[in-house]
C-alpha cells in the first residue's frame, strides 16, 4: 500500500527532512525565538516528529490521547522556554511543508492513482498537524495562565507585607 511505503520514506529520511528543516528554521527571522535554543535540541525535537509520524498516524485509540499528552506539554515547554506562540506554530506549518516538498521531489508517484492514494496521507498528516498546534496551544495558554496567577500570588503577598 502506497500510504505505508510514504510514511516508511519519512521515516526512513528523518535524518535529511531534519537537517533541511532546522536549516530553515534557524534562519527565518519569523522564527527568531527558536535561535535562542541548541541546534542539537533543536534536531532532537525534530527528528522525534519526523521518525515517529508511522506510529502518532496510527490507528490505535489511545494515539489521540498520548497526542494531546505529548502536545499540550511540548506548548508548556515553549512557553517556558519564552517562544512566542506564532513562531511553535509556524514551526509545525514547516514541518508539514517540508514533508512534502521531500515527498514531492523523490518523484514518488509513478501514476495517478498512488498520487490519489498518497490523498490519504496527506489527510491523515494535515489533521495530526492541526490537532498537534492545537493542543500545544492549549498547553501554551495554561502555561501562561500559570505563568500569570503565580505573578497576581506574588505581588498580592508583597503588599500585604507593606
């Protein structure tokens, strides 16, 4: 089935999407906060989205669940780490980009018809990606609701103390 033998080229090139990814990454200005990070954590992170797509695109019921558990801590982790929500975002819209540029100029389609079964896929990986920015968003704006009540706690307790 063609859909298996695209996520085993993904999988398989994990290494070479990284490298062009993080290239990209670190040097669009739209993304300047992720420059603050280590290029090998950068890779890190990366390499784990690439090389596990097969396993997160499963079907298993209990994928959507470890999916909002991984995600929504990863935007905790951002909002930690000071990137601004826009740029994690973008940040998995070029992910998903440069999967399929990748796929694309393999020339991986020999007909129409592995091109329509690729459609699959790529509706598999679009809703993975957009369920992914959603739940690291939500991840994100507990992170900074936490972020904040801690400072509303904090400057409370400093006039109750004059």
């Amino acid at each position: 089935m063609i859909y298996l033998r695209l996520l085993q080229l993904i999988e398989d090139n994990a290494d070479e999407l990284t490298r062009r990814l993080c290239k990209d990454l670190l040097s669009r200005e739209e993304t300047k906060g992720y420059r603050g990070l280590s290029e090998n954590l950068i890779r890190e992170r990366v390499y784990d989205v690439y090389s596990k797509l097969g396993s997160w695109l499963g079907t298993d019921k209990h994928t959507s669940g470890e999916v909002r558990r991984v995600y929504t801590e990863l935007g905790r982790k951002r909002q930690r780490e000071g990137i601004p929500l826009h740029e994690v975002v973008l940040a998995f819209m070029l992910i998903k980009r440069h999967l399929w540029l990748y796929v694309q100029e393999t020339q991986f389609f020999d007909s129409t018809y592995e091109l329509y079964q690729a459609l699959e896929l790529n509706n598999k990986v679009v809703l993975f990606f957009d369920r992914v920015i959603y739940f690291v968003t939500i991840g994100y704006e507990e992170e900074l609701r936490t972020e904040i009540g801690k400072g509303k706690r904090t400057a409370s307790r400093d006039m109750k103390k004059k």
